[in-house]
C-alpha cells in the first residue's frame, strides 16, 4: 500500500507541470514528513528512551507545532517556544516549590490563584498590538508551560527533572527542525517578500500599459475591452490586499540569518515602505480605471491637440520605468539611467499640467492618474535609492 | 502578595478612563485566568485524577490553546482540534496495531514509513488556500495526535485507553472554553465585523467630506490645510488594509451560534462583498486627494459656472448618505428614503457631466472621483439592500 502510493506520489511529481509554488509546497510536505520520521526515531530508541521517557512526546509536538513553511517563520516559533518554555518553566518551579512548603488545602489555592493572576497578565501583555505581532507564540507557550508546571507541583512530583527533561526534549525537536528547514531545500521568508515586491512592480506596469491601450481604445471610438480592465482591476486589487502577508514576511524575514544576496540587519522596513506606496499607486490606478470605464463617447477632435501622445509617451515612459525598477530590485543592482528617467519624467509632467486648459474630460483624469503617478512614483524611486544605497 | 496584586489590578481597573477595546481585553484576560483555574482544580482533585491520569494535562493545553479572543474563534478552534484528535487517534491506533502484529523491526520501519506518507499528505493538503483558511488547524492537530498515537505504539501500551482518556480529557477542555467564551461577558466575532462595517462608513463619509473642505479652501486662494489631508489618507489607507482583518472575522462568525440580533446561516459573505466596494471607494477617495494636493494655484473663475456648487451638493450629499447606511446598517433597520437619494444622486452625476466641458482640471478631477463614488456607492447600496432584505 505504501510503495503504491509513494510511485502514484512521485509519477504525479514527473508527470504533471507543476508551477514554482506547489514545488515548494510539495518539498515542504516532504521536509515535514522526513523531520517527523527522524523525531519518532530518537522516540524508538532505547537509549534516548530511557533518559527522557514519555517527555520524548515533547520532542514530537515541538517539531509538528514549529514547522513552519519558511525558514524565518520556523526559526522564530522555536525561539519563541524556547524562550517562553525557560520562563514558564522557571516560574512554574518556583510557584510549585513555595507552594509544597505551605501544605494542606492552602497549596492547592496559593497554586490556583498564582495561575490565575500569571495567566491573565500573560493574556493581557499578548493583545497588546505591538507583542502580538512578534511574541505573541512566545507568551502563549509561557502559559501553557507555567500552568502545565504549576499545577502538576499539586502531586508533588519531581518538578526540577521533569522541566529539565521536557526543556532537552523540546530543544531536540527544535535542533531538527532548525536543521532540515536551513539546509534542505530552504524557503527563505526574505527571498519571498523581494520577490512579491518585483512581482508588484511588474504588475503595476502591466496595469499602466493597459490602461493606455484602453484609452487608445476608447479615442478610435471603440467601447474598451472587457477583459483589459478585468485583468488590471485584478492586478490593482491583489496589490492592495497585500499588506498583511508583506507584514508577516518582513516579520519572519528578520529573524533569518545570512543567506544568498541578503546580509544579517537587512532593512526589511524599506521593503514594506516601497510596498506601501505601491499599494497608494495601485489605489489611483484603479480610480484611472473606474474614470475610463465611465466615460461614454469619445471625445472632439479639437480637444485632444498633441495631449494624446503626451499622455502616451507618460504611460508607456512609467511602464518601462516601473519595469525596469522591478527587475533592478530583483538583481539588486543599481539603475545608471534611474536620474535621466526621472528628469523625463518630470518633464512630460510639466508639460502635461501647462496643457491641459484647453483639453477635455477624459484626457484631466487619465492626466491627474499619471501626474499622481509620477509623484508617489518619484517618492518610492526615492525610497529605492536609499535601500539600493545600503546594500 | 496575590491579595495586594488583586486590589491593584482593580484600582487599575477602576480609576483609569478605559476604552471600549481595553475592556474588552481585561475581560478576556480575566475569561482565560479564569478558565485555566477551572481546569487545574479538575487536574487537583483526586476522583478526576485516579481516572485520567497525566493525560488530564490534555485538557490545561486544550483551555490554552483553544481560548482565542472571540467566541467565534474559540468554537472553530475548539471543533477542529476535535475533529482532528478523533481522526488521527483513529488512524494512528489502525497504524499502531497493524505493526504491532509486524514485530521486530520491521515493526519501526512500518510506523516509520506511514508516519512520513500520513504526514506528508496532511501538510500538503494543509498548504491549499482554501483548506488553511478554515481547517488548518484541524489539520495541525490531525498530524500530531496521529503520529503521537501511532509512535506510543512502539512501546505496545493500551493505545485504546490512551486514546480515549486524551480525548475525554481534550473534550473537557473543550466544554470549559466554550461555557465561559458564551457565557462570560462573550465577545462575537459577528459583532466586531458589524462594527467595523459601520465604521468603515463613517470613515468614508468623514473623508468624502473632507475633501471638500479642502477643496473649497483651495478655491479660496489658501493652501489647504495638511491636517486634514493627514487624516483623510490615514481613513482611507485603514480601510484598505482591513481585507484580511475582516475575511478571518466573517469566517469565525459562520462558527458563531444564535445571538443578538444575528441569526444561523447569517449572510457575512454579504459584509465581505460589501467591504469589497467599500474599500475600491477608498481607493477613489484617495486618488482624489492625491489630485487635491497636486493642485497649485487656484482655477480661474469663469471656468466655476456652477460647477463649484454641484459638486459641493455631490460631497454633502455622498457623505450625509454614507452616513446614513453606516447607521442603518448598525441598527439593522431599513431606509425608506435610500431610493429618493439614490435618484438625487444619480441626476447630480448627469447634471455635473453635462457642464463639465467648460470647467477646468480640479473640477473635473473631482467629478470624476464623485462620479467614480456614486457608481460604485450604487452597487454597495444594492448590495446593502440585499442583506437587509435577508435579515
């Protein structure tokens, strides 16, 4: 049954066309397999059997519990874990010790109202935002540790072995997991989050482009294509969503050490800021659309005197520019010509703004997109320029 | 020191000014310490004990790590770490028994070999979009029990009695968490999504007005003022960040049972789409501000016939109807009204895009972005007429 399902696994593997994400997903599910197999020995052997016993089972939930699908986010759940099973465990010791001299029913409530008063601190100091965001699994393990501990002081058992043995056994399942997610096949939070960000600027350009053609569409008096706006509308949407899963990334991407083309103290925030302006370029991207799609005739003729191909010349000159910046970031190399874009771009800026007086709807809208365009353009090439600066 | 600790956590509690949130998380702090309290004394007494054992320790990590901030989030933790339990105890006792029939070392190899297949499976199943939204925790606990059950079963225990007494101690964890999040001063996850639905409205109608104030500040002659731009950005760039907020609360809310003013099979997807449009006019708005700022001297007058005051009446009344769907939303009630003010707001938009070839830039820009507002502001609104018409 087993050999069975393992060729079906490994025939599906060779035989289907699998994009770069499942790859990653399939190799993911391996690693965690191979991890949990490699735990469940150290469970089997007599050896390691008889020093730890039963707490060897902490070893398996450590290595099901941290497994995380980057590296970044593995490595920060058992750093959490870590520190919060030392503190919880150091705490629950001491509260069960103080509590085994008091003796009688007076254990059992000195124990329940020092969980009670520890664990809702704990709750309380994990909703605050700023914890939540990167301690939040920390304080959540120092609370199952501390009450796991206290309240089994109750029975009075050896407590100072019992958290040493749970305390080594968690570490080996950490030392696996750290192991097989560093070194076999790693996803790396960091890689992920540049990525994503190339990929924003990619599709941003795509968008601008689109626009254009759709507006080109609409001057020859054609009704824009459908399927046009749906595929920017799509591309602006995903872009905006974006946010919380940068968030995350940039959170995980700093615990990560040296890897590939990324040093130790990276600024990972420059990241978010860039994608935080992309987000406000998707924003008015998407307004350019919904103006393009409310417009019903096209315009005069005697409106459009030499505005069209300025407007042209801007999209297709803040396509290739978004273009072009997306694949630097990607290589991490510096633009020579970066200056030159930007001084053409403010140009046909200016020239924009002297000539719209005398021009019609459709031509101020698209305008002001691009204007708009241009200057949290301007701001993020800055932003790009210090992180360029620092690498 | 526990007493004192006490009395000045309630002076805290009692001569601070809280806010509405802050409550809530003392609240929530005080449900958790209280739970945990409930399932140590279960642990402490001795009937419980004789019959569970260590495994009652399942039931502490259960309150733990099942009690989430909403009762919403609480039952579907609660649910899947059920449903997973009973799936891996059952196939993890099936693994363990049919090896233990193996013997010697074919039997490692075995429990070896499925544990990698089981896994492997479940964490790639785990990884699909779909299924980690709602079940991926399911999931988590699935692969842990199944390989904790099926490894035990090595050393040949009672995996039955094992498995039952884990899962009765898990099932009173669970019954504890749930009395108290329901119970307890309950914070629904179908109210916070309601609440920042409504809010969502008040905040575009905060920003919609804002513009014009700006706006008529900049036809004045005077710079508009940064604080007020400050504030309609910060409006706009939270209410598109919300999407992942808001889908993980629609999703605990579909848990939630009957409360309030909110019913079974309640239609949250509802909120999600209507969410949706709220945030592509957030988009709006804040090109539209972009397009304010970029602004640098005033229009020439006669290029105003009218057109100041029609897109003044357009802003008033966008925002004053944003305002008014956010309050009905909030009590639930309908509007008779909403059909004579979309008709005011439809024939607003005809009259501003038939004057509009006569104006100039900052008129048309933000014609547009009204014109933008009151096509997607209409769908919203049927969408809105949808739920009402529903609940």
């Amino acid at each position: 049954g087993a050999l069975f399902l393992m060729s079906y696994v490994l025939s599906l593997l060779s035989w289907r066309q699998m994009k770069d994400g499942e790859i990653k997903r399939v190799a993911h599910s391996f690693k965690v397999g191979l991890a949990l197999v490699l735990v469940s020995l150290l469970y089997m052997l007599e050896a390691v059997h008889d020093k730890l016993g039963d707490n060897a089972m902490w070893a398996v939930m450590t290595v099901v519990v941290v497994f995380e699908f980057t590296s970044g986010a593995t490595i920060s759940k058992g750093l959490n874990r870590g520190a919060g099973t030392i503190l919880g465990c150091g705490l629950g010791s001491l509260v069960a010790l103080l509590s085994q001299e008091i003796g009688g029913t007076g254990k059992a409530v000195a124990i329940g109202s020092s969980v009670f008063i520890f664990v809702a601190a704990a709750t309380y100091f994990r909703l605050a935002p700023k914890i939540k965001k990167k301690y939040d699994y920390g304080a959540l393990i120092f609370i199952l540790t501390f009450s796991l501990v206290s309240v089994s002081g109750v029975r009075g058992d050896q407590i100072i072995i019992l958290s040493r043995d749970r305390l080594s056994s968690i570490m080996i399942g950490f030392a696996i997991c750290l192991f097989i997610s560093i070194f076999v096949s790693p996803v790396w939070a960091g890689d992920e989050l540049h990525n994503s960000l190339s990929n924003k600027f990619d599709k941003l350009a795509e968008s601008v482009e689109g626009c254009m053609e759709d507006y080109t569409c609409l001057l020859e008096g054609k009704k824009g294509t459908q399927s046009i706006r749906e595929r920017i509308r799509s591309n602006c949407l995903s872009v905006l969503s974006s946010k919380s899963s940068d968030e995350a990334l940039a959170n995980f991407a700093t615990w990560e050490p040296w890897h590939g083309r990324f040093g130790f103290y990276y600024p990972w925030k420059k990241y978010l800021q860039i994608g935080d302006s992309l987000r406000e370029l998707a924003a008015y991207v998407l307004s350019l659309t919904g103006c393009l799609q409310s417009i019903n005739q096209p315009p005069q003729e005697f409106l459009l005197n030499g505005v069209k191909e300025r407007c042209e010349s801007t999209c297709k000159l803040m396509g290739s520019t978004l273009r072009e910046i997306g694949k630097n970031i990607k290589n991490m190399t510096s633009h020579g010509q970066r200056d030159i874009m930007l001084v053409k771009l403010e140009n046909l800026r200016l020239e924009l703004c002297s000539s719209t007086l005398q021009s019609s709807i459709e031509m101020l809208v698209n305008q002001s997109g691009a204007i708009e365009g241009g200057t949290s353009f301007t701001s993020s090439v800055f932003l790009l320029g210090e992180i360029i600066g620092k690498v």
